[in-house]
C-alpha cells in the first residue's frame, strides 16, 4: 500500500491551485466560501423551523387533547355516546391538522372514534399514560405522514383517556416552503454576489494582465510599453515601480547600444586599418626588400663568375645561398601578412595558394571544396573569410594533432557557409580563456560584425568542426 504524505498532498493541491489563472482563483473563492455560507444557513434555519414547528404541533395536540378530556368527563359518566361522538367529530373537521380523535374508557375500551374504515387496534397499545401524567406524545408513522398521537387521561384515569392524532405534515410543508423562499432569495443574492465577484475580478486581475504583458515585452527587448496606473492601491504602485523600471532598463539599453555600436565601429576600424598596414608591409617587403635582395643576388652571381682571387668563388656562392634564403623568407612573410593574390584574383586563388602553403609546410592533407556562385565578394568580406579559414589552420596545426582537414566553402545567393573540420583531438575547452585566446574570439568578432553566426563542435578525441555562417547579398558592385 502506498504511503499518505502530507507533502504530497499539498504538492498535488499546490500544482492545481497554481495551475489556474488568479481571475479563477478569486472567483472559485467568492463562489466556494457564498455556497458553504449560504447551505450551511439553509441547513441550520430548516433544522430550527422543524424543531419549532414540531414543538406547535405537539402543543395543538396537547390543548385539543386536553380540552377534548374536560369536555368529555360528564359524558362519559353519564355514557352519552352520542354526545362524546359529537364532540371527537366536531373536534375532528374543526382542526385541519387532526387526523383522528378517539375516547377510551378506563378498561382502555374504545368508546368512540373518528376512523371511517374501523378502529386500527395497534393504535391501543403505543402510547399508554399513566393516570398520574399530565399527557403522553409519541410520533406514530402512518405510512403516508408523521403523526403526532396525544394521550390525556380524562378525570386522572379514573374516567378514561382522550387521544388525538396531529399531523405534522402541513408545518413540515410550511418548513420546507420558506426554506424554498430562502433557497430561491440565497440564489438571487448568490447570482449577484458573482456578478460583484466577476467585476471585481476584473478589476483586480486586468492591472495585473497588464504587468505580466508588459513583462513579456521587456523580456523580449521592447521597452516602451507602459503600464497604465489604475488606482493608488498596491497594483497602482507596482504599476508605477514597473514603468520606472521599463524606464531605467530603456536608458540602460540605449547607452548599451550607443556603447556596442561604438565598439563595432572601432573593432571594424581596428580591423581594417590592422589589414592596411599590412597590406602595407607586405608590398614594402615584396616590392622594395626582395627588390634589393635579388638585385644583391644578382650582382653575387655577376661577381662570381668575374671574381680572379683564390678563395672567391666558395664565398660568392655561400652569400648567395644565404641571400637567396633570406628572399625565400621575406616573400614567405610577406605571403603570411597578406598574400597580394588576395586583392589581385580574390578569395579563391588566396585559398588555393594558402591550402598548397600549409599542406607543404605541414605535411596534412587539405580536402578543400569550393562551391556555389563564383562572382567575387567585396575586399572586406573576402578578407575576413580569408582571416577565418587562415586562423582555424593555424589551430589545426598547433593544437589538434590531425591527419587530414576539410574545408567547405559554399556560396548561396543569401549567405556563405563556412566549415572547417578536422580528425584531431577535439578541444578540451571549447570556451577557453579570451585573455590569452584570442584567435576563436577573432573569429567570433568578425563573423558578428558581418550580422553572421559562429558554431563549434567538438568532442575529446573526436576531431573539431567550426562552421561560420555569414549573410551577404551579392550585388553587381561586388562582382568584379
Ligand atoms: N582544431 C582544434 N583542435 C583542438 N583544439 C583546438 C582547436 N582549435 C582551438 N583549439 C583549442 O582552443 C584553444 C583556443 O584557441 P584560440 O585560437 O582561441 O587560441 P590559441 O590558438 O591558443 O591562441 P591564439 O590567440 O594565438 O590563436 C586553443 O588553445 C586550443 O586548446
Ligand atoms: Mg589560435
């Protein structure tokens, strides 16, 4: 057998009342605590009527009863049939509430009666009185009604018993007919009672309606929905605490507006001015340094060839080597920096040089796809997918321990996705420390100030995917 908990129980009633709404709540409490009120009284005043009207009817009996005994005394003694017949039949159609009235003689002989189908004598022997009591009333059930049966001894007994039956059926009619006024008047003031309870219901719940919409507003970032006061009461001042609130948090939204816009014209600054400048370096490298670099190399191999001393041809040709090296380096640095390709032949062609870089210098095979439309995107656009596949590369090859990286690139109309995978050991942290990680915050700025979406899954051992998501619209000024 389960066990009874109080706790649960109240749980289960809990979740119940809470489930409603309060305009329920407040009406199933006005229309609950009316209806125990008004059946409770119902109950009581029915209760006290029959008690009451019961009471009269035995004092009728008992007077008819008695009088019926004085009267009947000389009649009796002088066995004046006729005479006690008159009496028990006049006493009879006199009395609406009288059923039957019969004469017994002191042997508890019948001597007269008003039954019309013969004496019942089973009526003999219930209510016997002793000539010392001043009546005897027993409540006799007829099979139709309750009668109340009097027994008055006539002279103490000594000349016989007087016995009247009362009916208490009118007065239980009368009972239950003002119980029924009282039902019919509860019901009227009950219908008004919810008609009362359903406005002030009304009144008490459309304030509160209203702070739980305004609520919704705020939790969706509008803040300029106002509750309206309705009173001075305490919803009026929540109310009021609520628009103050919508207030603050509005001026608190425009200054984190202004605020993020000023960082998203900063960062993108940043950005850009961080590109030009090496733009700027890596022509300067290509342009002047390895100028000058295979202009020495050239005068190297001139002297080399012309040079007439001993030891010279052996040194010629090992500063030569070196000077070669160093343009190797310097167009390396230069290509690091930012590959000329990138703002010559676009995106595409940076890719496919930076793919046959990396897979060089790594020895990890890169499975690249390119797809979709192939108009070129705008500089900043093309830059920053550049900077995105450039830095998930670079992470491949300094954390993940993998053997073959995919990308995709795949241009829609609307969007390009990105997604960079690879088979290494997955990271362990995929929100690491941005103070001392900065390459995926990198990628996380650039991607949201193209208005696009950064994913990364990952799993220990189970290789890592980042997929970038960038709306862009291509238009004829992007296609060149
Ligand atoms: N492909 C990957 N596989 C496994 N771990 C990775 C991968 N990419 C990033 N990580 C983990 O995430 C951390 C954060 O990478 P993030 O690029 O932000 O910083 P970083 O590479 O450590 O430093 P940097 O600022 O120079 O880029 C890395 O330190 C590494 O632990
Ligand atoms: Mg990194």
């Amino acid at each position: 057998m389960r066990e009874f908990s109080w706790h649960k129980l109240r749980q289960q009633l809990w979740s119940i009342l809470g489930g409603v709404s309060v305009r329920t709540k407040i009406f199933g409490i006005i229309l609950g605590s009316s209806l125990l009120i008004s059946l409770t009284l119902l109950l009581q005043a029915y209760n006290a009527f029959e008690r009451e009207f019961e009471f009269r009817v035995r004092e009728v009996g008992v007077s008819i009863a008695r009088d019926i005994a004085a009267r009947s005394t000389e009649l009796i003694l002088v066995h004046d049939l006729y005479g006690l017949y008159e009496l028990i039949s006049e006493t009879r159609e006199s009395f609406e509430d009288v059923r039957y009235v019969f004469i017994l003689d002191s042997q508890g002989q019948v001597l007269v009666h008003t039954f019309e189908s013969g004496f019942p004598v089973e009526l003999l022997d219930i209510n016997p009185v002793a000539p010392e009591e001043f009546q005897s009333t027993v409540l006799v059930d007829s099979g139709e009604e309750f009668i109340w049966d009097v027994a008055v001894p006539i002279f103490d007994g000594r000349v016989g018993t007087a016995r009247v039956g009362v009916t208490n059926a009118r007065t239980h009619a009368a009972a239950l007919g003002l119980i029924g006024q009282m039902a019919l008047t509860s019901l009227f003031f009950l219908a008004l009672g919810l008609l009362a309870s359903t406005l002030l219901t009304v009144v008490l719940t459309r304030p509160l309606k209203e702070l739980v919409k305004a609520a919704g507003k705020i939790a969706k970032g509008d803040y300029s929905y106002r509750v309206q006061k309705w009173a001075e009461d305490e919803i009026g001042a929540l109310a009021v605490a609520h628009s103050e609130m919508a207030e603050e948090l509005s001026r608190m939204d425009s200054i984190r507006r202004d605020r993020e816009e000023l960082r998203r014209t900063f960062l993108e600054r940043v950005i850009s001015a961080q590109e030009e400048e090496r733009k700027r370096i890596a022509r300067e490298l290509h342009d002047s340094t390895s100028q000058s670099l295979s202009s020495i190399s050239f005068i190297l191999r001139n002297l080399e060839a012309n040079c007439q001393c001993a030891s010279g041809p052996e040194n010629f040709a090992q500063i030569h080597e070196v000077v070669l090296s160093t343009l190797e380096d310097v167009r390396k640095l230069a290509f690091q920096l930012r590959p000329a390709i990138l703002d010559d032949l676009g995106l595409k062609a940076a890719l496919d040089q930076l793919f046959g870089e990396w897979q060089d210098r790594t020895g990890i095979p890169v499975d690249a796809a390119i797809v979709g439309q192939s108009q070129r995107l705008n500089g900043v656009l093309e830059t920053t997918i550049y900077r995105i596949i450039q830095e998930c590369l670079s992470n491949v090859e300094r954390h993940a321990r993998a053997t073959k990286v995919s990308v995709l690139i795949e241009s829609g109309r609307d969007e390009i996705i990105v997604v960079v995978e690879d088979n290494g050991i997955g990271m362990r942290n995929p929100t690491p420390d941005h103070r001392q990680h900065l390459g995926l915050l990198g990628i996380r700025e650039r991607v949201d100030l193209h208005g696009g979406s950064l994913l990364i899954e990952t799993e220990e051992g189970q290789g890592t995917s980042i997929f970038v998501r960038i709306p862009h619209l291509v238009t004829a000024g992007e296609a060149t």
